[in-house]
C-alpha cells in the first residue's frame, strides 16, 4: 500500500544547531514534493517545492533534499532559531494524478 | 488579497444535526481543495474542483458528506446528519494550477466538535 512517513516523534533541538527532517514514501512514484509548515491552530503554509530532477533545492535557510532511489526526502533548517518551532508537513501526489497526499508531521522544537 | 477565507472558525453541534462549512478561495485560483485533519488520520483529502468542477470525490467519507462550489469563488462542505467522530478540523485550500507548479494556499481551517 502507499505510505507516506515522517519522524513521529517530536524533535527537539538547540537553537543554532540545524534540524534534520525526513519524509520516506512508498509505492509512489512522484514528479515531486512538497514541505509546508503548519503552527498551532492555523492551516498550512507552504515552504519549498522540488522535483525528481532537482537533487536539492534551498531557499534561505532552509534546504530540501530528493532522493528518488531512497525515495526520501530530507529537510533541513540551519541555524535555526525557536521561531522555527512548528509542525513540518511533507506531501506528493498520488499515483493517478491530481491528489496531493500528506505526510502526518514531524513537530520540531528549538529551545534557546 | 485576504487568502482562503473559511467561516465558521468554530463549531459546536449536536449529534444528528446538519453542519455546513463554507470556504472563499483566493481570486483567480482555478483549483480548490477540502482536507480534513486529525491527530489520529492527519491530513486527508475529501474531494477537490477544478473550474467548480468535482474532480475526486474519493476521499469523502460516506453518503453524509457532501460538497458543492456553486461558482468561483465559494464552495461549501456540508455533513448530514452530523456524528461525533466528525469532529476533527476541516481546510479548505485553493492553488492556480495543478499542485506540480506550485502551491496550495490553506485557509484557517473550520474546528468542528459534535457532541
């Protein structure tokens, strides 16, 4: 069956240190991926894009990776600081086209 | 622009009764999505347009639900007669273009609990 999976466990990191997150998938096969950022009570905003040609893709601080041998994704935020504290969402679409699919979240925290 | 706009932020109803959830996608968007999240399911997909056209109905999750986007820029999400394990937040969320070209604009969500 198609799976998408994030770290269930809430990451707890320093603040300075970079956080590491990742997004394994399977019996997809997506042209791409998607990371969105969703905070306590609010709906998702989306973050960086990347697809099966793009091996990386970064945007400020914030980096994402794509392997599609490992079907993985890694996301990685440096130098992160406690504003970053939020719940990271991955997401592709589904084999048949059209229906983008969520992964269930990965809560990071940064402490001072 | 204001964004995805959802009314109500919150609702509180009782078993049996009808709820009905309404969404103002992002002007010009010609996609438009409903989620529903839970701790236990997260993220999951109901039904989505394009064009006010159902697309995939797939993800709703029986004969009470059902949706409508009567015109471009509003669609609604009704539950009929309502149950307890409805209760979860309901997004709605719009994009211009498929989901490959970019992304989806979520609004506040709709906190839903039925007692």
């Amino acid at each position: 069956s198609q799976k998408i999976e994030q770290n269930s466990e809430a990451l707890n990191i320093q603040e300075g240190k970079t956080a590491t997150l990742t997004c394994n998938y399977t019996n997809y096969s997506p042209a791409y991926l998607q990371w969105y950022r969703q905070d306590p009570g609010r709906g998702p905003v989306f973050l960086l894009l990347i697809r099966e040609n793009e091996k990386e893709k970064r945007k400020e601080r914030l980096k994402v990776t794509f392997d599609t041998t490992l079907k993985q994704s890694l996301f990685h935020i440096t130098a992160s600081q406690p504003a970053d504290s939020a719940t990271y969402l991955c997401a592709l679409e589904d084999n048949q086209g059209g229906k983008l699919i969520f992964g269930q979240g990965t809560e990071l925290s940064v402490k001072p | 622009d204001a964004g995805v706009i959802q009314s109500p932020r919150h609702e509180v109803t009782e078993m049996g009764q009808e709820v009905t959830l309404r969404c103002k996608p992002i002007s010009g968007h010609d996609y438009l999505f409903w989620y529903r999240q839970t701790m236990m399911r997260g993220l999951e997909l109901l039904i989505y347009f394009n064009n006010n056209v159902p697309i995939d109905d797939s993800g709703m999750p029986e004969d009470r639900f059902s949706a409508k986007m009567p015109n471009a820029s509003f669609s609604t999400l009704k539950i009929q007669p309502s149950e307890p394990r409805d209760s979860a937040v309901y997004f709605c969320a719009s994009s211009l273009g498929r989901m490959n070209t970019g992304e989806l604009f979520f609004g506040e969500g709709s906190r839903l609990t039925v007692l």
